[in-house]
C-alpha cells in the first residue's frame, strides 16, 4: 500500500546543520562562478606570478 500525506513545505533543523548547509551552497556557488570564469578565461593570453605582482606593485 502507498501512502501520500500531502505536500512538504518545511523542514526543522539544528542550527549547526542549517549553518552546514549554508555553508554547502556558498561552497557550490562559488565552485559554479570559478567554472564559468576559467571558460571565459579560454583562451587568453596569460602571465606569470612574478609578473602580475611587478604589474601591481606589490611587494611578496
């Protein structure tokens, strides 16, 4: 027999299981902007470290 009890609409969870969560999807949200920004990257002229920092002046 199946039973059907109607539509889910919330859920109660720890504190520390939605801050996991939370922390999940910023983790997931941030994997998916580094992927989209290496294949607009494709392609492109790059430079070294050294480079970048002298270009910046910035010290090591």
């Amino acid at each position: 027999m199946k039973y059907t009890i109607g539509k889910k609409e919330f859920v109660v969870l720890s504190w520390d299981d939605y801050m996991r969560i939370q922390e999940m999807l910023e983790d997931y949200e941030d994997l998916k902007e580094l992927r989209r920004s290496k294949e607009e990257a494709k392609g492109q002229k790059t430079i070294t470290f050294e480079k970048a920092v002298k270009s910046l002046k910035l010290k090591k």
